[in-house]
C-alpha cells in the first residue's frame, strides 16, 4: 500500500484505497490526479514525491468524494500547489459540508461529518482546457457523480476516476455508488470505445483493456435496476425498498451505507420514473413508489 508504481516514462500512480495518479511534466515537477482519502495519505504521497526529488505543481481532482480530495488542504498547505477541480466539484471541494448535505439531504448530523464523507476544505480553482498540463486531455465522465472526469496522458495512459469498479467489489457490495443513472450507462459505454496504453482506474485492477470490465458494470447496474423496479410491483416506500435491497442482497445496514446506498437508490428511483416504468402514488400522505402495469 502506498508504493510508487511507474506505468511508463512518465506516467505513475499510488496504490491506496483510491489510486492516485502521478505524472513528471519534466525533470523536476509533477502533478498527481487526486490527492487520497485524508492528511496521512497525503503526508505519504508527500513522502514519495520529495524521495525522488520531485517539486508538486499541482493536484487535479476528477470528483470531490472524500477520498479523492481528502489530501487536498495537506498538500498544499505544504507544498504551494494549485489545485483544479471540474464544474460543480470544485464547488464541493472549497466546501466539503456539501457532499453529507447532499447524500442526507439536509444539515447532516454529526455521525456524517467525518473524513470519509467530509474531507477538509481546500482552495480549488476550476478545471479548464487552459489550466491543463500541455498534452494533457479532459475526459468526461459523467455519473457517478457530479461533473466527474479522468485524463488521458501525452503517454497515453487514461486515469479513469471512479466511473468503474472491480468485479470483487461489485459482487461483494452489490450497489455501486452513482448519482445519475443514464449517464452513468452513458459514460460506461463510452469508455468502452476508449483506446489507452493502460488504464488507471481508481477502484480497479490497471489493465490495457477496459471492455469487458465496463460491460460488467453495465450488466451490474442494470441488474440493480431490474430489481427496484420488481421491488415496486405494489406502491412501496422507499425506506421499505431500502430495507427489501439490504435484505435480499445480505448487506447490513448502517449510517455510511444509508446514505450511500440510499442516495444511490433515489437515482435509481428517478431514472426509472423519467424512462416511464414506476411513478410516485401518495397513500395518506406518504410517497410511494409503484411499478407502471
């Protein structure tokens, strides 16, 4: 955990619960591609950086989820680094209070304000085709969660963030974390099409080819579909389509997961109203979930 893994001539990254990707822009500098999950790691990515004798320019953040940003405000607090993120993310990561806000749904209470669903704030700039590295590419995204991207290297190496997960982590956890169901799918067949030296993915084996791995999270988070909307064959709320989900699939319940997966589960919810297969009925005023017959 945390070694220095060299792709190719200039391309790296860091294994940790989130990969972070390192790249030389010449003999002295580098950036990485997200910065871990908290001060500790990035106190290692710090470590690792100053051994081989290297100067950090700056971070790119493809999303704002906390253990992609939690080393933001360690980093360059000690190294004067810029730091760029993309669209509504930057706007998460200068005010990280959003993301539990978000998953809750309101003020989140104290068991969610911690560094896994809360990193420490940091002053992002937003990320633009003119603050990039030069040879350096934008890739959109979109799906997991707000504005995401992942970059593609003048070495050719594509980081991909966390637009796919293993196929050890999706049959264990069963629901993958995702904010818009449609261009989730979107994205997923879209890097399907991509073509890379190799592949970082965040949550993910590095490989060269990405198909098969991308079809099996589509298959996945269709099979996840599927399943809420056979849930909702009689108007169900959606506590109770929580519970059913946690139940059926063998997983436990706890804060973290409620509002992962319960954020997780009202995309779905809503992907399946917009595409016309359940609707929203009120029975003494409740809201309920019901499959379209």
């Amino acid at each position: 955990m945390y070694e220095l893994i060299q792709i190719t001539e200039n391309c790296y990254y860091i294994q940790s619960l989130a990969k972070v990707g390192l790249v030389k822009l010449n003999d002295e500098d580098v950036c990485i591609i997200d910065s871990g999950n908290d001060k500790e790691v990035g106190r290692k990515i710090r470590k690792l950086i100053d051994a081989n004798g290297w100067k950090l320019k700056a971070i790119y953040n493809t999303h704002s989820n906390a253990d992609h940003i939690g080393g933001n405000k360690y980093l360059q607090s000690n190294t004067g680094c810029k730091i760029f993120a993309p669209g509504k993310e930057c706007a998460f990561t200068r005010h990280t209070e959003l993301e539990p806000a978000y998953l809750f749904g309101g003020y989140p209470f104290k068991d969610l304000r911690h560094k896994f669903l809360m990193a420490q704030e940091s002053d992002a700039q937003y990320l633009s085709e003119e603050n990039i590295p030069e040879g350096f590419e934008i890739i959109h995204l979109p799906g997991h969660f707000l504005d995401m991207v992942g970059f593609k290297t003048p070495d050719n190496v594509i980081y991909l963030a966390d637009c796919i997960s293993s196929k050890n982590t999706l049959d264990k956890y069963k629901i993958a974390f995702l904010y818009d169901v449609e261009k989730y799918l979107q994205t997923l067949e879209y890097i399907k099409t991509l073509n890379a030296k190799m592949f970082v993915p965040a949550h993910a084996d590095v490989c060269e080819d990405i198909q098969e791995l991308a079809q099996y999270n589509i298959d996945k988070t269709i099979e996840v579909a599927n399943k809420i909307e056979e849930i909702c064959e009689r108007p169900i709320s959606f506590e109770h389509i929580l519970q059913k989900l946690f139940n059926d699939y063998g997983l436990t319940l706890n804060v973290e997961q409620y509002v992962l997966v319960g954020s997780t589960v009202k995309s779905y919810l809503s992907w399946l109203k917009d595409t016309g297969k359940i609707q929203i009925v009120f029975e003494d005023n409740m809201l309920l979930w019901s499959k379209i017959l």
